[in-house]
C-alpha cells in the first residue's frame, strides 16, 4: 500500500502522459529492492500500428488467440530479455505474476501486458551495493521508461540513479543497513524527500497503472 499511493496520486497529477506514440511498443518497468530480493513489474502497451507485430510474437500458431501456453512461452521470453545484475553478478530471474489482454484489446492499441519478475533470493549485506538492469526486449519496435521505486524497508535506500538516454538501462547505487542517527541521518533522510516530487512525475509519465492487476496475476 505504501507503494501503490504515489503512485495512484502521481497519475491523477499527469493524466494526459499517459499516451503513446500509435507506432511503438511502450514498455515500462518499475523495480524495487528489498535486502533479500529485487523485483520488477512491468507493463507493455503496443500501439495500433505495431500490435500486429507484437501479436504475432505471442501467437505462434496464428489462431488468434493467446493461449495459456503461449502467455507463458511470451513471459519467459520478456523476463529471459531483462538483464539484472547485483554487485555485477547476473541474478536470475522468476516470473511472479502475468496479465494479458484479450486479443481484440491488444490489436487496438488499448492493450497492456503486465508481467511480474523477481529475483531469487540475493544476500544484500550491510554497506553500499550497485545494481543494473537493462531491458533487450524488443528493441526495434520500443520505447522503454523505467523507475525505481521507493523502499518499503527502511533498511535499503537509495542513493544515486541513472538511465541512459533511451531508458533501456538503469543503474542504482543503494545502501543497506540501519539509518545512521543524528544530524547525518537526519540530512539523508532530508535529501531521500526532496527527491519525491521527481519521482512522482516520472513514475506518472509512464503511465503504468499497475496496482490494479497485482491482485488477479496469475
């Protein structure tokens, strides 16, 4: 829940963001970290004139259906495309949780996949940490926006964030371990708010309204 507020607020701010080119396949990808686990939610939107394209790439024996086999054969195939390293070790990731849209819906361009992913279970000691993850789904077809999301532990924090221009690579540089006390604290704890607002637009801008399906993923 504490998640899903800014979230909900961020996209009731930046509504009209929530559009996409009709030629590209939108993929968007919020990721968290926990001490023991990194996890990423993604949502795919192709547009109109691409969701042919994208279509084909999941009904592979051209009934015009999504079958639960091929659901499932698509979603190894995005999480196979993510690239997520800790510590510059790759880390393996599980599927958690899919949605797909009807097939009409997707053809449309009103479509969205949402496919949950997380890693196996990652030793985060105290100290700083570095994680990357680069998306290589689809890359002639796509525009990507990707975010971090902020802790629910207050053990993991994040310190500096980074994407490349075309936001299929992020690099996070975090800390893990209690926060320290007294004027230190207090100034880092300072500086993790200031940093709200920004995170508010852009996690609005990618128009990701993926809180909805968490419940019904399966």
């Amino acid at each position: 829940m504490k998640r899903i507020i800014p979230i909900v607020l961020g996209l009731l701010l930046v509504a009209p963001a929530w559009a996409h080119r009709l030629d590209e396949y939108l993929q968007g990808t919020f990721l968290s970290v926990d001490p023991d686990r990194v996890t990423l939610e993604l949502s795919l939107t192709p547009g109109v004139s691409v969701a042919p394209a994208v279509m084909a790439l999941i009904d592979t024996d051209r009934d015009g259906q999504i079958s639960a086999m091929e659901a499932e054969a698509y979603t190894r195939v995005v999480a196979n495309s993510q690239v997520l390293k800790v510590d510059r070790h790759r880390i393996p990731l599980e599927v958690t949780g899919k949605l797909f849209p009807t097939p009409s819906d997707l053809r449309s361009g009103a479509g969205v996949i949402h496919i949950g992913l997380g890693s196996k279970t990652v030793d985060l000691a105290p100290g700083l940490h570095q994680i990357v993850l680069e998306n290589r789904h689809q890359a002639g077809l796509s525009t990507y926006l990707v975010n971090v999301l902020v802790p629910e532990s207050k053990e993991v924090r994040i310190i500096r964030q980074k994407r490349d221009l075309t936001q299929t690579r992020m690099e996070l540089e975090i800390a893990v371990g209690p926060l320290p006390t007294g004027p230190a604290g207090l100034a880092e704890a300072s500086s993790e708010a200031s940093r709200w607002p920004w995170w508010l637009a852009t996690a609005s801008g990618t128009g990701l309204i993926w809180f909805g399906w968490r419940g019904r993923r399966g």
